[in-house]
C-alpha cells in the first residue's frame, strides 16, 4: 500500500486537487519528508503496551529512498511543493507515535517537535499545521513551544455520546445513511489554533466497503451546502492511501467533490484555505476584535 501510495495514490490525488485550483494542507511525517533515516539513537525510547520493541524496530537504517521507497519519500515531498496552486506541507510528527497513549513521554514529544521543526529548518517549510497521530491530541504547550501555530483537533460530530464505542457506532451510522456532517469553528488551546474536523472519508477496506458510495458523496455534499447557507467551515481529511482499498472508488468520491467544490471556489461561493491560511485569518481577526475599544455597559 506504501508504494501504491508513493507511485499513484498521491500523484494522481494532487492532479484532482490542481485541476481544481485547490490548495490542501498536507501532514507528513517528518522521517518520511527525508531521502534516509537520520541517527535517532538520541531519542527518547517509547513503549506502547501494543508494541514493547524499539519504535524503529523495522524501520530501515540503512539505504535511501530509491531502496526503501515504502519507507521514504523526499520526491513526494518535492512533487507536493512543486504543484499549483501552492499547496501547505505540515507535519504529522516525526515518527508517527501516539501522543496521548499510555506509554508516550513528555520527553519524548518534545524530542518528536523538535525534529519536525529542525526538518522544516533544512527544507525551508512553516511550522504551521501539525496533526496528530489517530487524532491523539496531548502536549500542547510543548507543540507551540516548537513554533507551530496551529493543528487539527478531533472531529465534532452531529452526535456526541459519554461512550465512545457509541461514538464510533454513530459515526459509522451517519456514514451509511449519509448524514449531514458538522460545520466547526477555530478556537485557540493553550496557544495555538484549534482547527476540529468535520468528516474523515473512511477508506473502503473491510466492512466499509459496503458504505454506499452514494452516502459518502451526500456527507460531502451536505457539508458544502451546509457552509453556504451558515457560514463556519466544512474541514474534510482522509490518508492518500485510503484511496487504495476497491481502487478506483473512493477516488471517484473524492475526484467529484473536489469538482464541485472548485466549481464554488470558482464562483466566489465558498472558499477554500489550508489550515496554515485558516490559523492565519483566525488570529488576525482575535487581534483586531482585542484592539478595538470597548464601550461602557448601558443599564436599560
């Protein structure tokens, strides 16, 4: 599936995206971003209750890209930079661990921020976005402490239980039937810009290549509808590689969002940011809304 996504899956993801004019913010991992491994023996080992070996246990140490391009991708990279419109490359940690599972430090996290702006610095790329591994949002202020300015917190829901087996039961529910997703709005945590999904297009492995592929083009639909009439933003995500599973489906689905959705753009409808741009907007707005003057209360 890694080479899938190296030699087609991306490529042909960034064609619907320029054919389009549309700009998307693309979270990497950091040791991908490179043509090799770099030493990370100074690393702060962690161990996950799921996997007691060293996180780079398989992870080739010797060997470049054109040996390991499963496991390496600078020309991905630089495919990205070079597409029009100008896309955002962010970062989705440097090696993919789980910040906020039992087993992850503070020492750590700090280490894995560290590395991803020391890579921005080498390949002359913003700390702005950064995306957490499965959505496991922890170490804020050590984040914002790295220079990144905002990331994506976890989606909003239509509906939201105490229970997170329900959660996930409802998510699925609201994919089949192609429920209505949820319009969010930034906020700032601890300092940086708090930037909620919307909907995650589920690749369509398993059990969720039944999802009808009509449901899936209704969620998306509805979201834009939904962004039109109410204002707010419409914040969709997936994996490349979730494109891979009953190929070409799911990038048909995308394929045809994408359509519309530059249609609108085109039309001056709607707009379309990356989550750099978002963040960017989001904090001058907070800062005009803090200069201006406040009036005296008026007792009626």
């Amino acid at each position: 599936m890694a080479r899938w996504t190296h030699d087609v899956g991306v490529p042909n993801l960034l064609t619907h995206l320029t054919r389009n004019g549309i700009a998307a913010s693309w979270a990497i991992v950091g040791a991908l971003m490179r043509s090799s491994l770099p030493d990370v023996s100074g690393l702060p080992e962690v161990r996950y209750p799921h996997f007691q070996k060293s996180w780079f246990e398989y992870v080739p140490k010797v060997g470049d890209e054109s040996i390991h391009p499963d496991w390496f991708g600078a020309s991905l990279v630089q495919m990205i930079r070079n597409a029009q419109p100008k896309q955002e490359i962010g970062f989705h940690s440097f090696s993919h661990v789980l910040f906020g599972w039992p087993g992850m430090t503070r020492e750590r996290a700090i280490a894995e921020f560290a590395w991803c702006a020391q890579i921005a610095r080498e390949q002359d790329l913003p700390t702005t976005c950064f995306v957490f591994p499965r959505n496991s949002v922890a170490y804020l202020c050590q984040l914002k402490d790295a220079g990144f300015t905002c990331f994506r917190d976890v989606d909003e829901t239509p509906v939201r239980f105490a229970n997170a087996k329900l959660n996930s039961a409802a998510a699925v529910f609201a994919d089949f039937v192609g429920i209505s997703p949820s319009i969010v709005e930034p906020s700032v945590k601890e300092g940086l810009v708090s930037i909620p999904g919307s909907l995650m297009i589920r690749y369509e492995a398993g059990w969720r290549k039944y999802i009808p592929d009509a449901s899936r083009s209704r969620r998306l639909r509805r979201g834009l509808e939904q962004v039109q009439r109410k204002g707010g933003v419409f914040h969709v995500w997936f994996h490349p590689e979730n494109l891979y599973a009953e190929w070409p489906r799911l990038e048909n689905v995308v394929a045809c969002f994408l359509e519309e959705l530059g249609g609108l753009v085109r039309d001056k409808r709607v707009r379309c940011l990356t989550m750099g741009q978002l963040a960017s907007e989001f904090q001058a707005t907070k800062a005009i809304s803090a200069e201006r003057p406040m009036s005296a209360p008026v007792a009626r």
